[in-house]
C-alpha cells in the first residue's frame, strides 16, 4: 500500500534503516558512495549514501496497475517535493526525468520497470544516476 512506504530525509548523515538489510557494496560509478538495499513489505528500497549523507533513494516497489503507481509516486513526490513542484524534462521511452522546481532535487520514474528514484542534483551531476 502507498502510504506505508518508508519516505527518507536526503542529505542527512545517520544511516536510515527501512526495512531488513539485504547487500551493500560499492557504487559502481563512484568509490565514494555506498548502496545498501533493503526488504520492505512493498518491495526494496537501495540508499545509496555518497561523501556520508544520503543523496538517492530507488523505490523498487512495482504496481499492479497504473493508477496506483501514479498514487504512488504522487506520494513520493510531495514527500520529497517539500512544497516544491515537479517538472518534466525527458521522457526517453523508458522513463521519465523531473527536476524539482528550486533545482536541488531530481526524480526518475521508470515506467518500463515501474521503479522510482529520488536524488540530489549534486549527486547526478558529481556521480551520475
């Protein structure tokens, strides 16, 4: 169910704990970056902390329609929007991109795979998604 998503605080130092760990390693673009995944009841959810503070969220957490993945990531997008609002900027046929309006955040949203991703412009600018 939406609503009982874990919803994270990005750019904090303290390790964030959503659910029960599964791996951690490495992020594959940048040495200075850890992912960990974790099992939640709606799926898994990977932190990836970069310089020590969490800078992206993946919410690997398909629907089983397409009405509740929008309920979803409109959930996750006025958590992580904090008042800010959203705007499309590429939809490549495997997802779309948005950019949050005070341009510190970024979000991804792959309908292919219907996974969602939140994350610091700084991260996606310095590592990458």
């Amino acid at each position: 169910m939406t609503h009982d998503l874990p919803l994270m605080d990005l750019l904090t130092e303290e390790m964030q704990n959503p659910g029960e760990a599964e791996w951690w390693d490495e992020h594959e673009k940048s040495a200075d970056a850890i992912v960990v995944c974790f099992r939640i009841p709606a799926g898994r959810m990977l932190l990836t902390y970069w310089n020590g503070q969490l800078h992206k969220v993946i919410y690997q957490t398909p629907e089983e329609s397409e009405e509740a993945a929008a309920q979803r990531n409109a959930y996750l997008f006025a958590h992580y929007g904090q008042g800010h609002d959203w705007t499309e900027v590429v939809d490549n046929g495997f997802g779309k991109t948005y950019f949050r309006s005070d341009d510190q955040l970024f979000a991804l949203w792959s309908y292919a795979m219907d996974y969602t991703t939140v994350g610091t412009k700084a991260f996606l600018e310095g590592v990458g998604i």
